[in-house]
C-alpha cells in the first residue's frame, strides 16, 4: 500500500467528529474551523483513492481524460477550501446534488472544478444565460446530408455517460428554462426529443432482469449511470440581481454557502505572492477589502470589493514598491466613477481609516521608456516604465508582430495623460486584460490601438452593440440594437451550407482567443450583463478611465460582469462541441495523454496566451 500525502495535516479522531457536531450549533460555522483536513491519495494493488480527512473516494479510469479539469489544485490549499472539498466529496458519496452558494468570483467555481480534479470525474460545463434554451440542455437538431437527426447536449451526456453537470449561474436562466431538469434531478428521468427516454439506474436494472438488453434498446430506454451529479453555482438573489430558483429545484440541491476566504488564509496567501511588499501594507489592503465586502458597507449602497483580485494587485505591488496603496484601489475598485458622493465620502473614510490614502504622496508611473522582446520567454515582451524617479522593466505577454517602440507613431499624438494611462495599461497588462472606460470621444479607442501596436498584437475588434456576423453594407444591420445581440452570437454562428446541412462559424471572439489577437470589446455596457455571463472562463481586468479637464487619467478594477470561467480560467467550450483550453493546460494534457497536436485537436482546441480589452463607454458622461 502507497500513501501519498497531497495536503498537510492529520486525521480526527472519531470523538473529535462528535465533539464538533456539539460544538457546531454552539459555536457557529466557524466554530470547528481549528480542525485540520489532509487530503491524501492512497495507492494499493485493488486501485487508488482519495482521502479527505476521514472520508474516502475510490478513484475510476476515466473513459475521457481529456475532460477532466487539469491545473486547478495548487500546491497549498487553505483548511477552508479543504472543508469544502470534504462536504462535496460527502454529498457525492450519497448520490446527492450540490449547489454552491455564494458572492461573484471564480472561487465556486475553482472549488467545484479542484474537486473534480481531485477525485478525476469527467466534466460537462455550461454557462448559463438569459439566452440559454432547453435545446442547450437536451438535444439540438442538425442537419447532415439532407437529414435531420438530433445531437445530445452537456445534461444528456453527462447523465448518460456518468459525467458530473457544472450549472453555471442558475440565477440568469429564464425560470422556464431549468425546470426541464427537474425529472432529471429528482428521479434521474427525462424523456428526449428523439423519443429516448432516460431512466434511472436501478430503475433500468431491475427492468433487465425481467427484459434483454435489445428489448430495452428497442423500446428507447437509455440508463442513466449512477456516477451521474450535478454541481450548480449560483448567487444569493436577492443581494444580487437575479432570478430566484424555484422552491421545486431549489430543494432538488444541497446547498453550501461558499464565501470568501478568511482573514488569516486570505493574509498567508497574499503574503506569499508579495514578497517585496511590507506586510503592514499587506494586512492593511485586505482589511479595507474586508471592511467594503460587509454588511454595513452593503447596506450604505457600496459594491462589494473585488477580494480575488487582490492576488493580482500583489503582484504589480511586488514589482512596484512604490505605487501608491490608494491608487492600487483604485484600480481594483473605481469609487470615483462608478459611485456618487455619498459613496464617495464612505470610500475614502474608510481609506483613511486603514491609512491608505496616499495617493497624492507617492507619485504614478509616468510613461514608458522601452519596449523589446523577452530573450527567455516566449510571447512575451520587456517594457521598462519609468515610476517615480526609478525605471522598473518587467515582462508582459506581446503578440507574434513586430514590437514598436514607444512614441514612434506618426498618427499617435502623445500627451503627458496619455503617456501615464499606457503605463499603467502596461503594469495592469503583466497580470490581467484590461478595461477602458470614459466618455464617447475621448480617445479610447486610440489608446487601444497604441497599446496594441506597442506590444505587437493584431486587433480583432468587436462592437457589441450590433451583431458581430452582419455585414455592415447590409441594410438590416442598421436595424440592429444592443438588446439584439444574444450570447450565442458572442461565440458562433449557425448558419446553412449550400447543400442544406447546418454548420457553425467562429465569432471573431472565438477567433482572437485561438489565434493570439488582441480582442477589443467595443460597448460591453450596451450587452445584457445575462449575455456576457457565456464569457465565464476567460480572465479580465477592468480598468477605466474618465475624462477631466480635457486630460485623461487612468484606475482600474475588476470588470466582476465578465468574471467567469472565460475571463479566469481561459477556457471555453462551443456551441459545436470544441473546447478551448489554456496553453499550459494543452501542453500538460498533450504530456499526460501523449497525443501529437492533431489527435488532441479533434478533442479541443488550444488557446494561445492573448488578453482581452473591452471599451465602454461611461453612462454617467464623466
């Protein structure tokens, strides 16, 4: 027998399992918090399995490795997930459905999806929409050599071929939509449009021992595997906008409420990404994002602080000791654009109680000096930036064109702002995409195309407020408004071959994250925010701008409308069955099954290291 340990910790005794059941109704949900979790594999000659705490799994072969996550457990996993991980790993012992409760962030997700890993379950993911139909679900119907057949969709081959079902966002789905898994989820039934019907497994068992198999088959029977589960995630509606679930399907879950991780986990991890940086200005960072992520901030009308991407702020910190803390808040958080005066006044007070309003002590980065290509990374480039009287160089992801030096357009008239917004441009670009906000006319535009030369991208642009496939010589795209734009039009096109059978055409989204493009986004404020929610695995920075006095002047935060599992995980799966997966993740996948690059892309399709850019304009006209 082969032990491997993957997480630190020992195993509770069973008294101790009893004195934390007492405790719990005492002490609260945190009232156990002091128990430590291992989580181990354990190898023997009869198979493998996964061991949380006391709890077991045995691990099967999956028939698909090529669906299963990859990547997303990391070295260190704090308790708090680890206890997560350990109640999934309970409710899917018993057969049960789990829904995971929670803020916006990729944190449910990233739960769901490490222990998928962990216990190496095949997945079948789907971000849902306002858009989302029940053809998404079950079957769609295509067309091949002039006959029509149906083609099973993400429920019906996870439940038929033992697949756990990743719901994503059950609060955007119209409410008539999901209750076509209702059967599915209460008694593993539903009856399919080409007149199969899906029938529990002891139901269909006990029907064989009475029945052949062929009678089965001819009669349309289709057994749902007992390894089928499905995983929701979803927000608190109402705190947010939304659609609240029906009691019907609400009560076919188990629910858990993922919240943000505690204090002392959240200050470890933000410790280790952030070497360079005091740990006072660590610990001070973190307690205002506490402080705003509140009730009594929430009750003030403030929005909740965007906690997971204060990795991503360590980062550049690390790099830039010297940036100033509140204009690192602002970049995260944009107050001054997106809030009124009241909001205004609360920010900066608690800004000021945490002593971090310094943004008028500690200058901002002021232009950029060079830009050359990375001699020991590839697709990447070094920019040197020159922040307060240093000159710092870091490395940045580029495109496969030719590098431009700084201030050598002809057509780019370079001011003082400008100069200062690419700077930051380029320090929020080493770690996230990048968001542009600020009136009609000031020039986002132009800036994009600057940035986008500079580092060598080839610009794919998208205007969001008009259909992506419609030529515009065509009388009816003028037609066209923002509402007429769905989420499947984000991705792809199905359209009709001259011999009559149906196809799909790539967006030009889809076509920027495969090639490497720099993706423009033109007017996300003009989409339904239920049709950017397809976006949901790619990652994205939002970074605004506002005019004043006739000078632009650049914060940025995260855009939490397009973070999912596009915009962080950069992963992707198309309406066709292609699946878009991270370069790292392709290549460790290419490595483990030990495909050549032709027999992994008839299974998915890679994506190269690209960011994206989305421009809006501001509504308020700052």
């Amino acid at each position: 027998m082969h032990y491997q340990l993957l997480r630190g910790g020992t195993t509770a005794a069973v008294a101790a399992r009893r004195v934390r059941n007492i405790l719990g109704s005492v002490l609260g949900r945190d009232g156990w918090m002091w128990r430590f979790h291992e989580v181990k594999l354990v190898s023997t000659s009869s198979g493998d399995t996964v061991t949380i705490g006391e709890i077991s799994y045995k691990l099967k072969t999956p028939q698909n490795p090529e669906l299963v996550p990859l990547k997303y457990l990391s070295d260190s996993v704090p308790q708090t997930v680890a206890q997560h991980l350990r109640w999934i790993m309970q409710k899917d012992l018993l057969g049960q459905d789990v829904f995971l409760i929670g803020p916006p962030g990729p944190l449910r997700r990233s739960i769901a999806m490490q222990y998928l890993e962990l216990t190496r379950r095949e997945v079948e993911y789907v971000a849902l929409s306002r858009d989302t139909t029940e053809t998404d679900l079950k079957q769609r119907r295509e067309i091949r050599s002039g006959t029509a057949f149906y083609i099973d969709q993400c429920a019906v081959r996870a439940a038929t071929q033992g697949r756990v079902l990743v719901l994503e966002g059950l609060e955007k789905a119209e409410r008539n939509v999901l209750p076509v898994l209702n059967n599915l989820l209460e008694n593993r039934e539903m009856q399919l449009e080409d007149g199969r019907f899906l029938m529990s497994a002891e139901r269909y068992d006990k029907l064989l021992q009475e029945h052949t198999k062929e009678e089965l088959d001819s009669w349309k029977i289709v057994r749902v595997s007992e390894d089928f589960r499905v995983i929701a995630l979803g927000l608190p509606v109402p705190k947010y906008k939304g659609n609240p679930l029906d009691p019907p399907l609400r009560s076919r879950f188990q629910a858990r409420d993922i919240y943000y991780l505690p204090f002392k986990d959240q200050l470890e991890l933000l410790y280790s990404v952030g070497p360079n940086v005091a740990a006072e200005r660590v610990s001070q960072l973190l307690s205002l994002a506490t402080t705003l992520c509140s009730q009594e901030s929430s009750s003030l009308g403030l929005p909740d602080f965007p906690v997971d991407n204060l990795v991503s702020a360590l980062h550049v910190l690390n790099t830039f000791p010297m940036l100033s803390s509140q204009q690192l808040v602002q970049r995260l958080y944009p107050y001054k654009s997106i809030l009124g005066k009241d909001g205004h006044t609360a920010v900066e007070s608690v800004l000021s109680r945490f002593e971090l309003l310094d943004g008028r002590r500690q200058a901002a980065p002021s232009n950029v000096l060079s830009v050359s290509s990375s001699s020991d990374r590839e697709g990447h480039a070094e920019v040197t930036v020159q922040a307060a009287d240093k000159e710092v160089t870091f490395q940045v992801p580029a495109g496969s064109k030719e590098l431009r030096p700084p201030n050598s357009s002809l057509t780019f008239i370079n001011t003082p702002s400008h100069s200062q917004l690419l700077a930051e441009m380029m320090q929020s670009h080493m770690v996230k995409d990048l968001c542009l906000i600020g009136a009609k006319g000031c020039g986002k535009s132009v800036i994009a195309r600057e940035f986008a030369e500079m580092l060598g991208y080839s610009i794919e642009p998208v205007m969001l407020y008009q259909s992506p496939f419609l030529n515009p010589s065509d009388l009816c795209y003028l037609s066209l408004s923002f509402q007429d734009m769905t989420a499947r039009d984000l991705l792809q096109q199905r359209y009709t071959l001259p011999n009559g059978d149906t196809a799909w055409r790539p967006s030009p989204l889809v076509t920027a994250a495969m090639e490497g493009k720099l993706l423009i986004l033109d007017g996300i404020h003009r989409v339904n925010l239920g049709t950017l929610a397809v976006l949901s695995r790619y990652s994205f920075v939002y970074f605004p701008i506002m005019l004043k006095e006739s000078a632009v002047r650049s914060i940025s935060s995260l855009c939490s409308v397009l973070s999912g599992r596009l915009l962080h995980d950069r992963e992707l799966d198309l309406y066709d069955g292609t699946r878009l997966l991270r370069w790292d993740r392709y290549q460790a996948l290419k490595e483990q099954l030990q495909f050549s690059d032709q027999q992994l892309e008839e299974r998915c399709a890679q994506t190269p290291t690209d960011r994206l850019a989305a421009e809006k304009v501001d509504p308020l006209g700052f």
